[in-house]
C-alpha cells in the first residue's frame, strides 16, 4: 500500500490545518488506517484510527480537536485539526497496517507489518 500526505504548515496556536492522505495499492475492508506523528526527540505517538469493525479512536491528547475521516469512494484519508497547541508540532504520518485496530496505539503497535507515507511537517507555533 502506497500513501503520501499533504496538507501541513505553519499556524498559529489555536488554528486549524487539514491533512490529506491518498492511498492506493491492495488493502482488505478490514484492515486499519490512521495517523501517527513523531516530534524531533520524542518517540512516535498515534493519534487517530479507523477501521471498519471498531470506527474511529482517538488519542487522548487529541480527542475532541481533531477528526478522522475517510472517504473510500475517493482512497482518501482525512486529519481535521483544530484548536491547535504547540505540542501538536511533529511530523505527521500516514499509515496503514494489514490488521484490526481498536485504538491508535494499536495502529502504532502493527506497523511493523504496515506502510506509512513521507510525512507531512506541522509546526505550530507564534
């Protein structure tokens, strides 16, 4: 599976981005798809996942600012972000992994089995 995010920038605290992420390539309905973002010096942190069983799951630093959507008729994945805080600021991944997943940290856990994209850089910042 082959992804490649868009969509990141520079904003102010308290503003919103939305990332893109465009898949293709061969995938179950069940398999899981998310976000996953790394800071320079910290380890990598899921954020969001979907799957078809489980919906949508969030971490909790995220939850209730930011939204996962996805649009299979459009192999798109979707990271709305809002009320943004500097801690945000990482370089944010696209990936998918060829097993369920309930929450992001499973996301984080099988992507060893997985693929993810280039990335795309938020800053968040004044």
């Amino acid at each position: 599976v082959q992804l490649v995010e868009s969509g990141g920038g520079l904003v102010q605290p308290g503003g919103s981005l939305r990332l893109s992420c465009v898949y293709s390539g061969s995938m179950d309905s069940d398999d899981c798809l998310g976000w996953f973002r790394q800071a320079p010096g910290k380890e990598r942190e899921g954020v969001a996942s979907i799957h078809s069983n489980y919906g949508t799951n969030y971490a909790d630093s995220v939850r209730g600012r930011f939204t996962l959507s996805k649009d299979s008729a459009k192999s798109t994945l979707s990271l709305e972000m809002n009320s943004l805080r500097p801690e945000d600021t990482a370089m944010y991944y696209c990936a998918h992994i060829p097993l369920s997943c309930y929450t992001p940290k499973e996301l984080l856990a099988g992507l060893d089995f997985g693929s993810w994209g280039q990335g795309t850089q938020v800053t968040v910042s004044s």
